[in-house]
C-alpha cells in the first residue's frame, strides 16, 4: 500500500504536466507543435490571413484529424486512477491536440476577435478537453418561451449540462483556469451575448470544478452577468443562479433567493420548501412560516396568486403544517403568549375607541395628495426579523374569522402545536374551544377525532410509565401517575359520552332556529325533567318565529304536555303566550289551539276544551281576508283554517250536541272553506242522527259549490244515498238529480252515473227508459268507454228484448268504434248472426271486419273465419275468403305505419305458426298452408327466366311441392277475376 508521501508525490507529478494551453502555445515555444504536413496549411493561412473560410477549414481539417488518432489510442499502459484523474488529457496525443487545436483557434481569433461562431467552437474545444464528454439528453416536447420561474426551474434542472470522464480539478487546476481566462477574454470581446454567458456558468455545474471557481467566482460571475445583460434577459441568467445557490446551500441558497424575490415572489413557496430541507445547512423554519403567512395574507387580500394553484386557505394549511413540525422554533410558549395576546387586546381597545375622521374605504388608504406613505411594518412578515410568533393569534385572526366553515384544520392545528411543546393543558383548553366554536359536523368530525386521539395517546403513555417504571420512580410518583391516569379516563369517558350532545350543539349554532334539532336535544335529556323544561325554555327564547323550521308548535306542545294537575296553570300560561306568536304558517297556531284543547280533554275539562275552541274559531267581523295573506298575522288569518275547523267539528260531535254541531258545519260553509271530506261527513252526521233531509241539502250544496271532478264524488255517493233511502218512491225527483248529475258531467267520468241511472229505470222504472239512457250513454261516454258501454247496452237489450233487437245497436257500434275494437265487435255480432241461422249475414260481417285484421297481426280473426268456413261454407266461400286475406295482406303490407306492429306479432307467433303448420289437423289446412305466402309472390307464367336458373334445375324442385297435397286446389287468374 503506498504511503501519502508517495501519493503526494504521484499527484504532483501528474499536476506538473499542466497547464498545457498557457502560456499559449506556438511553433516558437513548442518544437513539436507543428510538422512537416502543416507547413502547407501554414503558408496557405499566412497568403489569406483575413478568410475566415480557410481558418474555419484548416481548424476542422485538424480536429478531424486528431479526433480519428485519439479514437484509435488505447490507455492500456494507464493504471485506472491515473486515468480518471486525468480524464480527456490521460494521454499524451490528447494533450498534443489540445496545444495544436490551441494554437490554430488562438490565431484564428487574433484575426476575427469578434466573431461568436468562432469562439463559441473554441470555448467548447476547451470544454470537451477539460470538461469531458458532454452527455446529449433526449428531451420530449417543446418548451414554453416564457415559462414561470417555477417552471423554468424545474425545466432547467432537467436540461442542466452534465459530463462524463472530466479533468481532476486539483491535478488540472491550471487547465481550469486557463479555460476560466478564456471565457473572461471571450467576454471581453462579446459580453452582451446570452449563450457565452450561459455557457460560461455551465463550467459551475461540473462536479469537479474546484472550488476556488465554482463558489466565490462563480457567484461574482453571476453578478456581472446581471449588471451586463439588459434586463430582458435576467431570467435566462436567475434560473441558472437559482440552481446553482440551491446546490451551495447555507447562507449563499438564502442570500440569493432572497435577491431574487424582492424582484419576483412567485418562487416564494419553493423558497420555503428549501429552507425546511436545505442540502447541507439547518433548516429554517422561522423564515420559512413567515414568508408563508405573508402570502397567505397576501393571497386573502387578492394581491398574490400561487403558481402552484394553491388557495389561501391552503397557503395557511402549509403555514401550520411548518407550525406543527418546528413548534420549539417558530412560536412563543404559553407565557409569552399570554403576554402578547393581553397586549394585543389593549391596542384593539384603543384603536376602537380612537375618535377622527375616518381615512380609508373598504380598508384602502384614501391619499388625495402629498409624500408616499410607507406601508405599516409588521415584523411577523419580515423574514430577517428573529422574532417568534403568536401562533394563537394568527390562526384566530388569519384563519378563523376568515374560514369559518373549515376551523376544523386550523383549530387541530393550534392543539397540534401545543401538543408538540408539551402544553397539555393548554392543548385540552384548545380542543374544546375548537368544540364549542366551529358550525360544520366536518370540522367538528376531525376536532373531536384529534381529541380522542390525544386522550387516548395520553392514557396509553401513562400505562407504559406504570408498566416499565424508571430505577429513580419511587412508590409515591407510581401512585400520583396512577390517580392522574384514572383522571384522564374519567375526562376521557366523559368525552365519549358528551358526543351526541356536542353534535347537537353544533348543528344549533350553526342554523338556531332549527325545530328538529331542538327536539333531539330533548330526547338526548331523556328522563332528566329539569333539564328538558330548560331545554324547551332556552329553544322557545332562542328560535324566531318567522326564521323557525317546521313544527315550531311541537315545542310549545312538548313544554306543556308533560303538565301535571297542579302545573295546569302554568301549561295554560305557555300555550296562551304561544297563540299570541306570529308563526310562519296558519297551520302551526292551528295546532297550538288543537294541543290546548286536547290538553283539557285529557284532564277532563270538556268545557274548557269547547271554551278553548270557541275563542279559536272566533269570526271577525271582517271576513274578506284571504288565507294566503302572509302580509297578516297568522292570529288575523286563523279563523279561515280547515285545520282548526275541523278538530272544532270532532269535539263537537263527541262531545256536543246535534245543534251545536250542525252550527259549527254550517259556520265552515258560510266560510267557503269546507272542501268535499267535509261535505261527506256532514251529510254522514246528519244520516246518523236521521236528519234525511238535511243531508240531501248538504249534499246539494256540496254540489253547487264544486265541479267536476270533485263533484264527481259528491254526485256518487249523494245518488247512492238517495236511491237507497227512497227507492222508487220519488222516482222523478231521482231523475232530475240525475239528469242534474248528467248535465255538467265531463265525458270521462259519466260512465258509473248512466249505469246507475239505468239501473235506477231498471229497478223501479220503464225498461224503454232504461234502454233509452243506454243508449245516450252510449253517444256520451269517452271513446275508451264506448265499447265496454255498448257491450252492457247489447247485454240489456238481450235480456229485455231479445238477440234480434240487437241487430241496430251493433250496426251503431261498427259505425262509431275505432278500428281494433270494431274487429272485435264484429266477431261477436257475426256470433249473433250464427246463432239466429242468419249465415248470410255473419259471412257479409266477416268480409266488413277483414279490412281491419291484419293476418299477420289477428290471427284469431282469420282462424275463426276460417272455421266458420268450413263448418258452413262451400268450396267458392272459402275460395273468396282466400281472396281476401291475400288481398288485405297486400294492402297492410303497403302502409309503414303497420311495418312494426307486424314485426312484433312475426316475432311473438312465429313458433307458434310453425308448430301448427308443422302437422295441419286436416286438408282445409294444409290447402290454406300452401296458399299462404309472402305479400308479393313472382308469376309463375308471365314471369322471365333469370340468366343464373336453369330449366332442367328448377323443374324437379316443384314436384316435392305438388307431392305435400294431392288434393290442393287450383286457382286460375280467371277466377280471381
């Protein structure tokens, strides 16, 4: 192993070989730069010393040149240290070529000083010869032309130059700086180019810079690039130093970033990012939470946007995020921040009680005139002041006065804090301010869960101390430990069962006049009297009326229902205070009068109960107002609520007398307010205590005051009524009811009145009548009704007058039905025909139906026809009822609007069909089977040959057709004339 002397010496032996490019070298002090090739590139520059052609040629001919030689060296007599040290100089040809390559770029430049093609080739010569190789990045996509700094940053880091094989900056360090002297020169001759620049801060970036450059140097170059280049340019030039001061850290990272945000802020949030987590200092936490409270202001008052799309509700979340991980460092303790928080408070006092005009708007400074005004200094902002923070005070100011309805994050982030610096008491007292303050059940959600948490955390760490105890714990501190822990259950407990009630209270602060709510918290009490009657008290003094929920009345009902005898008075007196409250809805009073009065009935005082609904129901003398008024009190529109009126009626007739009863109905009707229900039990009270007559008129004005359809109803039960009680008694009167009935009655609903009207005749009157008003019926109904009319009006006419006298009324029927239930209509009356012998006729209705029956759709149709065919027909019947099917299968099949309704019936029958055709039950059939076919069949005689058919081939295809039935019938064009 060798020794650091020897080592020592290798490496000085190494590091004398340079500089080999300064001082410059030329054939004057270097014998071997130039050969007896040369000397004809030699004499052609010095004939042409002003072309820059033949520099450009003679420079590339000789880098070509030295690049295939340097390709075909090897390094094998080169131990593998010296060879890294060394990098692109290990060998003596390269060193060779780069004093050869020297001397020609060097010449050429005397000539053309200011040509940046020139020394750009020059400058990344010398680059590959001390740098090393660069490596080419393959990037994907273009680039924006002016991005953000952000993401200029983040562009630039993955587009930074990097290198492989590079010269040792201690053995080459004078070929570093040779190289350093020719970028200065460069820079000299052109110092307003950007890419010189850049291309010279690029050498800062190399991992073996020494660093003599890369540090004080390179910072200094950094600066001259600012002063030089205009200011449009900068940005190309911060990005490069931004990158750079991140990979120095310490104060150089801080220095440099703060330079660059006193000119832009948007890096801001990067800033802090990297002082939190520098590359080789301590963190700085305290600056760090500054500048995030100062943008998070910022961002409140709408003068930043984060680049990073950040609200400033998340700003703050960062900010508190720093808080709970640096709480030692960023904030005061609790001393302190009593100290600041008193101190605070007195300025706010003073500042509210200061008296003078005012000089701002909307919190802007209004100046008219005169010298800048310097914008008030708060040191919490101010990054270089070493000054801690009020935590308390930022999160209440910052964060909960302004995000009201997302405390939860900020209110775990304060008890977080304290937490952190061992203030447990003080972490409670802010878990339950937290608890008692915030308005969403999500906040709530996670105050409460970080609460738990802690206690829970709290417990176990005190269960571990009991379990493994300290050699320096004595008995007394195992017991102060143990009545601490069973303490901390017991708040602990307590915590987990206050939850239904916390929850409670959370969803009261945030919507107080919630009725729901505060019948929850009435069952939360549960048995606890006392506590239920101050919780009906506190909602009846905390809900407004106007604002309330639903079913404000329940409370007032719930603080009185649980009255007993001797707190009767008291009940009274809350109920009596209730009627007097202006509600939102008549309806809620209403049931307040309702509660009151059955709060009587159940003590047994009915009149009192009466008492209480007579003062209820009182008529104004002004009866002109109108319900739905919400200008009026709900006390001045009361007297118009059905509500009310009919628990007034119930009591009534419980409890009342008939007369008294029948004042109150009447009352209701006098008031126009009665609706059909209470027109039927009205007219039902009546029927009970025998007063027939009074129902009817009850009824009748039932009548007069709806239309149809409610009266509809009426109508019903009023005839059903009345028929029942008098029968045929006061037949004529029953017949101007119904005709009264009749009248108005719309087409839809006449139906159940013509059958009882008929009924009526049946029973008690002429059937002629009868027939009659069936036959009206029939002209009256809606279309849906007719058939099912005709078919009771035939029905009647049988069982009174035989089948021949329902002849006319099937006409009638065919004549008014729609198509589908004429076919139908059609089949029963050719039954008829059928049953009377009249074959004639049923064959003549058969041919009418068939214009409306598809085949393909009514198959019933037709395999009835053709049953009837061939029990009664001949062979010309059955040949016509051939004719027309095929006929009416055309005809269907030439109109679109039948297409789909034939494709369902296809689809729904066709198993059906097949089967039946399958096995025909008898020579009928199979004969109609081979008649049957598609609604366009081709001639057979008139018909030309295809060209692809041959004669011979098709002939023996129709004998298996004739061979199916020898007995089919053949029908010629002739007769189908």
């Amino acid at each position: 192993m060798p020794s650091v002397a020897e080592k020592s010496t290798s490496m000085d032996l190494l590091a004398s070989q340079f500089p080999v490019t300064l001082p410059i070298p030329t054939p004057t002090t270097n014998s071997n730069l130039l050969s007896i090739k040369d000397v004809q590139r030699e004499e052609d520059l010095l004939r042409n010393p002003s072309s820059f052609r033949a520099w450009w040629t003679a420079i590339h001919t000789t880098k070509e040149a030295f690049n295939a030689q340097l390709k075909t060296e090897r390094r094998a007599n080169l131990p593998d240290s010296t060879a890294t040290l060394l990098g692109p100089l290990a060998t003596p040809l390269a060193r060779h070529s780069l004093q050869c390559l020297t001397y020609l770029y060097e010449a050429a430049i005397a000539q053309f000083p200011g040509s940046f093609k020139l020394w750009k080739s020059y400058l990344q010569m010398r680059m590959t010869y001390v740098l090393g190789r660069q490596v080419i990045k393959k990037r994907a996509g273009g680039r924006k032309k002016l991005p953000e700094m952000k993401d200029a940053l983040e562009e630039e880091k993955e587009d930074l130059e990097s290198w492989e094989d590079g010269l040792d900056g201690v053995v080459g360090w004078g070929e570093w700086r040779s190289l350093i002297a020719t970028y200065e020169r460069a820079l000299m001759w052109l110092p307003k180019l950007p890419r010189l620049w850049l291309m010279y801060t690029s050498v800062f970036f190399h991992p073996m810079c020494p660093s003599l450059i890369s540090h004080t140097h390179a910072r200094r170059t950094f600066d001259r690039a600012l002063r030089t280049l205009p200011p449009s340019l900068h940005s190309r030039i911060w990005v490069r130093y931004l990158l750079w001061a991140e990979t120095k850290g310490g104060s150089t990272t801080v220095s440099v970033y703060r330079r660059y945000l006193a000119v832009d802020p948007s890096v801001t949030e990067h800033y802090s990012s990297i002082l939190l987590s520098p590359a080789d200092s301590v963190p700085r936490p305290l600056e760090a939470a500054k500048l995030l409270l100062s943008l998070a202001r910022k961002a409140s008052r709408g003068e930043y946007v984060s680049p990073e799309g950040k609200s400033p509700y998340q700003i703050l979340g960062d900010f508190l995020d720093i808080v709970e991980r640096f709480s030692d460092e960023v904030g005061f303790d609790v001393d302190a921040t009593v100290k600041s928080n008193e101190a605070n408070a007195k300025a706010d006092a003073e500042a509210s009680q200061t008296d003078g005009q005012s000089t701002s708007v909307d919190g802007q400074l209004v100046r008219m005139g005169g010298p800048p005004v310097p914008v008030a200094y708060d040191e919490d902002e101010d990054p270089l002041s070493p000054l801690k923070l009020n935590i308390e005070r930022i999160v209440h100011k910052d964060g909960l006065e302004v995000y009201k309805d997302q405390a939860g994050r900020l209110w775990t982030g304060l008890a977080t804090y304290w937490i952190k610096r061992g203030e447990f008491d003080r972490a409670i007292s802010t878990f339950e301010a937290g608890i008692a303050t915030v308005l969403t059940i999500r906040d709530f959600t996670q105050i409460f869960d970080a609460y738990a948490e802690f206690c829970e955390s709290l417990i176990n760490a005190m269960m571990e101390s009991l379990d493994n105890p300290d050699e320096d714990d004595d008995d007394e501190n195992a017991k102060e430990t143990e009545r601490e822990m069973d303490l901390k259950m017991k708040v602990f407990e307590a915590l987990i069962d206050r939850r239904p009630f916390l929850v409670n209270d959370v969803l009261l602060r945030r919507n107080p006049n919630d009725v729901q709510e505060w019948e929850k918290r009435v069952a939360l009490w549960g048995e606890d009297d006392e506590k239920v009657a101050d919780t009906y008290t506190k909602a009846l003094e905390t809900i407004n009326p106007r604002k309330a929920t639903a079913n404000l009345h329940r409370l007032y009902e719930g603080g009185s229902s649980g009255s007993a005898e001797p707190d009767l008075d008291s009940a009274r007196k809350i109920l009596e205070k209730a009627t007097k409250i202006n509600f939102k809805a008549v309806e809620d009073l209403a049931d307040i009068w309702c509660e009151w009065s059955e709060m009587e009935l159940r003590h047994e005082n009915y009149d009192e109960a009466v008492r209480v609904m007579q003062r209820a129901a009182a008529i104004p003398k002004n009866t002109k107002i109108n319900y739905h008024d919400h200008s009026l009190p709900v006390q001045a529109r009361l007297f118009k609520s059905l509500k009310l009126w009919s628990f007034y009626v119930d009591l009534e007739e419980s409890i009342g007398t008939v007369e008294s009863t029948k004042a109150v109905y009447d009352k209701i009707m006098d008031l126009k307010i009665a609706n059909a229900q209470v027109i039927v039990n009205y007219a039902a009270f009546l029927e009970e205590n025998q007063y027939w007559e009074d129902s009817f008129k009850v009824y009748e004005r039932g009548t007069e005051v709806f239309t149809f359809p409610i009266s509809f109803e009426i109508w019903n039960i009023y005839l059903s009524k009345f028929v029942k009680r008098y029968g045929g008694s006061k037949l004529e009167r029953a017949r101007d009811l119904f005709e009264q009935a009749l009248e108005k009655c719309p087409p839809k609903s006449c139906k159940p009145l013509f059958l009882m009207y008929g009924q009526l005749e049946e029973d008690y009157g002429l059937a002629k009548r009868a027939m009659t008003i069936y036959e009206r019926a029939t002209q009256v109904v809606a279309d849906e009704d007719k058939f099912e009319m005709y078919t009771i009006y035939i029905a009647k006419a049988t069982a009174n007058y035989g089948l021949p006298a329902t002849r006319p009324i099937f006409e009638r029927a065919l004549e008014v039905l729609p198509d589908k239930q004429t076919a139908e209509m059609c089949l029963r009356f050719a039954a008829l025909e059928r049953k009377l012998g009249e074959i004639d006729r049923a064959r003549a209705i058969y041919a009418h139906a068939s214009q409306f029956c598809d085949p393909r759709v009514n198959p019933k149709f037709w395999q009835e026809w053709n049953s009837f065919e061939i029990e009664t027909g001949s062979e010309d019947t059955f040949r016509e009822m051939l004719r027309i099917k095929r006929s009416v299968q055309a005809q269907f099949n030439t109109e679109a609007s039948y297409l789909a309704a034939q494709t369902l019936s296809a689809k729904q029958n066709g198993t059906s069909e097949q089967a039946s055709a399958a096995q025909p039950a008898d020579p009928m059939a199979a004969a109609e089977q081979q008649a049957k076919g598609p609604a366009f069949v081709a001639a057979k005689k008139t018909a030309l040959p295809r060209p692809d058919e041959d004669h011979d081939s098709s002939a023996p295809g129709l004998a298996p057709q004739q061979a199916d039935n020898a007995d089919e019938i053949h029908i010629s064009d002739e007769e189908d004339l």
